[in-house]
C-alpha cells in the first residue's frame, strides 16, 4: 500500500470506530434505562456498522459484555408458546442444533451448514432455527429440515421481538439440543443474548465470516475456524484460545458435461487454453499493486492461446474495456448459478485479488484444475492458500512469480496435469470424507459438557496490515454505508416509541439521521 493508501485507510478506521462508539453508548444509555430491547436492537446497529465498515478490531469486549448484561437479565424462558422442532422419535443420537440468521439460495454460506449436515447425519440429528428468515427457506435446506417432521424454526414467523426471539432460542436449546452450532450472521444479537448465560448445551461459533467483525466469542465454548490465517485472528486478536481448524465441507460431484460442447455453448474455441475465475466483482477491485485485470491482461497480450473467462464481473465497464484490448479474449459472464460448464472448460483456475475467493478456490481445485493465487504477505487473511500444502502450494508471494507461473502453465499441458492431479488429492484429503470427520471429530473432543460464558477483557488497540488493507477494502465495498443504512435494516426492530423519535430525527436531520423507509416506521426488519 501507498503511504496515501494507508493514510486514508487510518482515517476511515478512525470515522467507522466513531460510528460504532456512537450507536454503542445509545445500546449502553437504553441499557441503563431499562429499555433493554431498544438497548438490543442498538448493540445490532452497533454490530452491523463495525462489520460493514471495519473500526479497527475484530470484536468489541464491551458491546459483548453489555448483551451478556441483558442476557443475564432477562428470564429463563419465553412466556409465549414456543415451536420446538422435531426429532425422529426412537433416535437416540446427539443432537445438534444449528442456528442462523436468514438462510440463502446462493452463496458458500448455506451451502457449508447444508454439507455439514450431511457429512454428519449417520452420527447426529439436526435441526435447525431462523433468528430472522426472509423469504422461504433454500430447497437445499428444506430437503434436510423440513422432509417429515419439522426440523425448521423460524423465530420472526411469531412476530416476536429481538428478547422474545432470544427466549425463544434459549428454550428451543435447552429442550431439543446437546450442541448448539452458531452461523448466524456476524452482527446478529439474537444468539448473545440467548446464550449470555451459564449451562445448557456447549455453543460452537462457526467462522465463517473470519476476516470481519462479528458477535459471539463471549458464548462460544469453541470456534470452528475455517482455515489457519482466520484461525490466527480468532487466537490474536478476538481474545480467546479455544479454536479448532474445521476445514470447509466439500462434496464429491460427478461431472456429466461434455468439455468441448461446454466450449461450443460458452463461444470459446477448442485448443484455446481457459483461465477461469470465479468471485464477486468487488474482489477484483484494484487497491495499490494489486490489479487483478490489467496482471491478466498483460499476460494475455503475452499468451495468444490464452482466454480469460470470469464468472462474477459483469461484461462492461473495465472487464469489456480489458477485453476488447485482447481482441475479446475476456469474456466475463456476471454471476451463475450453475458453475458446471465453466468448471469443465477450464485449464486453469486464477484466484481472484486482491480479495482471494476460498471457496471457488477449492470447488474448482477438484476438478483437477491448477490453481493459481497472488499471495498478500503483509494481510494473509485476505489470500490464505494454507489449505493447501506441500508441492501443490498455490499462492505466488509476488507479481512476478504470479506472471511466470501462470505463463508455465499456458505453455505446458503436462505441468497443468500434474499440478492439477497434486492439488485434487490435497483438496480431497482435507475437505473430503473421511478426512473432513477427523477435523470434526477433533472440534467435538474439545467441547465441555455444558455452556459457559467468558466475559472478555478488552484488547490494546494495534492496527495492522489486515486492518489498513481491510479498510482499504471496505472503502471499495462499504464506503457508502451509513447509519441510515443500518437503521433502515434494523430500525424496524425498536420499540414503536423510538421508531417515532427516529421519525423526528429525520425529519430535523438530527444526529445525521435521514427520512427512512416507512416500512422502518411500521415494524418491518430487513435482515440482509
């Protein structure tokens, strides 16, 4: 980074963790008052600030201990009647209840619980609770949860409040579950403050956000960490010593698509060699030397043979740009949601940067494809390839290696077998059955047999390189985002009385609040 990179990077840390100490003292002050719902809900906003727009931690000892206040406060259980899901009747297994906040059609998300629920099912039964589903639940899920008798609880279906929805998961935990396992969405409260207190089932946070700010480590007996470089921040700088690596769940799936009618159907000739890449367009975002599209650019003018197809970027602005400077051999086809042609053409996979994409990485690696990657030396979390050890390492750790390398392989269809077949088998080791049960079996050892909290103590401030290169970032993907940007997704969730004190605010722009939606007004949440 440039030294006006990082100057710049300073001062939006600085700007973001003002906000958040700004919407912290209102939960603290409603708190204090005895509003603890209007307290909840701006903790939230406090939460989903720092999470979109990064303050320079990775979790916040006070907002933590300020909901397990609430939490402690608040009664055993719901006073209302609660749905508690269903378990086979006769089983006799272990069961885990899994937690989340809005389930999705697309993304690596939902499809990580969906593959550990079914890595898992002959030693565990599952169910399942919403905190705050829109929309129906994902055919994935719903084959798993809602087949014969209902797994599924969707604690916003009731009506109930952020408190009403905690009890409701409190009671759902101690009546239906040994282990709780938390993939809610970073900065939702609901689980905190179902979790703030002592016993019940042991509680595992799955990091599945481990590069951002997120809510739980107070309540978790143990975080499951994705891969080592998430790992290294849960250990340094999340404050907490309880970690085990649980490797991303794949699924072995055989390809029926014939390769070069695949080719045909994409417009991309036979012999030529396919560079894929699979991300969201924000990931390829250029930020000091790292320019994903004009690298591969370059190696493009270089490689005659050579084509770039990229699933994610849209074909316009600089990617059309790009490719009509290669004689449009670019070819960027927005976001899919059926990756199976585009995994059968390709020759090589490039990881995006400088925001590397893991999991694209991975669905792509067993397919036998070479992988490629731009390691970040000073931020590794944000291009961590220690999923993959050995003669398959496939992160370059620096421009030129990065160029050479990839250039190796257009040039060499046999260096692309090899490489390929090397980093099938470490993939398949690690993310595969049986592999994948003994990392999970590992998580399961360390468990206590019941739940406690740990208040954390706060952390000295350090900013980092993952820090500047993280806001370096966020200017990029969440530069825009505001107060009002939270208060339109969570203000819906106060009380009628402060829905109306915002209204006032907006309509007087005090505290820099704006006019929202009236939705907001009349109830309505919009968890995203």
């Amino acid at each position: 980074m440039t030294d006006d990179e990082i100057q710049k990077a300073r001062a939006y840390i600085d700007e973001a963790n003002n906000r958040f100490g700004g919407a912290y003292e209102n939960a603290l002050k409603a708190v204090r008052r005895g509003e603890l719902l209007s307290g909840g809900v701006w903790a939230q906003i406090a939460a989903d600030m720092a999470f979109h727009r990064h303050p320079g931690f990775f979790f916040s000892a006070e907002l933590e201990s300020l909901l397990i206040e609430v939490a402690q406060m608040l009664p055993m259980a719901s006073k209302q009647p609660c749905h508690v899901p269903s378990t086979h009747s006769g089983v006799s297994k272990p069961r885990i209840l899994h937690v989340m906040t809005n389930a999705f059609g697309t993304g690596g998300h939902t499809r990580l619980v969906e593959r550990l629920v079914v890595n898992t099912s002959e030693q565990y039964e599952h169910l399942l609770v919403t905190t705050a589903q829109r929309g129906p639940l994902p055919d994935r899920l719903r084959g798993i949860f809602c087949s014969g008798c209902s797994k599924w609880t969707d604690l916003a279906a009731s009506g109930a409040d952020l408190i009403g929805r905690s009890l409701r998961l409190r009671q759902i935990s101690r009546e239906a579950a040994d282990i709780v396992f938390l993939h809610a969405h970073p900065y939702d409260v609901v689980p905190l403050l179902a979790f703030g207190i002592p016993d019940g089932p042991p509680v595992i946070v799955l990091n599945h956000a481990d590069h951002l700010f997120w809510l739980g480590v107070s309540v978790a007996d143990a975080v499951a960490d994705i891969r080592l470089a998430g790992q290294n921040l849960t250990l340094t700088r999340r404050n907490t010593n309880v970690s085990e690596i649980l490797p991303i769940p794949l699924v072995e799936r055989e390809s029926s698509v014939d390769r070069l009618a695949a080719r045909k159907r994409l417009g991309i000739d036979d012999d030529a060699v396919v560079l894929l890449t699979i991300a969201s367009h924000l990931k390829y975002s250029p930020l000091g030397e790292y320019n994903f599209l004009d690298t591969v650019t370059a190696l493009l003018k270089r490689s005659k043979q050579a084509v770039l197809v990229a699933c994610g970027p849209q074909h316009a602005g600089a990617w059309k740009e790009a490719s009509d400077s290669v004689g449009g051999r670019i070819k960027a086809y927005g976001v899919q949601t059926n990756i199976s042609d585009f995994h059968s053409v390709a020759d090589i996979y490039l990881d995006s940067f400088p925001y590397a994409s893991l999991t694209s990485l991975l669905e792509t690696a067993l397919h036998a494809v070479p992988v490629i990657g731009l390691a970040n030396t000073a931020a590794p979390i944000f291009s961590d390839g220690s999923t993959v050890e050995g003669d398959a390492w496939t992160h370059a750790t620096s421009l030129e290696e990065y160029v050479d390398r990839v250039g190796a392989l257009i040039a060499d269809p046999e260096l692309r077998r090899v490489q390929g077949s090397k980093i099938r088998e470490q993939v398949a080791a690690r993310h595969l059955l049986p592999g994948w049960q003994h990392s999970f079996s590992k998580l399961m050892e360390v468990l206590p047999s019941s739940h406690s909290i740990c208040i954390k103590a706060k952390q000295p401030q350090s900013v980092d390189a993952n820090d500047l290169f993280l806001a370096s970032m966020g200017k990029l993907t969440s530069g825009r985002h505001s107060i009002n940007t939270s208060l339109r997704k969570h203000g819906g969730c106060f009380p009628v009385k402060d829905r109306f004190t915002l209204l006032v605010k907006g309509i007087l722009g005090i505290d820099g609040i704006r006019v929202l939606p009236v939705s907001t007004y009349a109830g309505k949440e919009f968890f995203s």
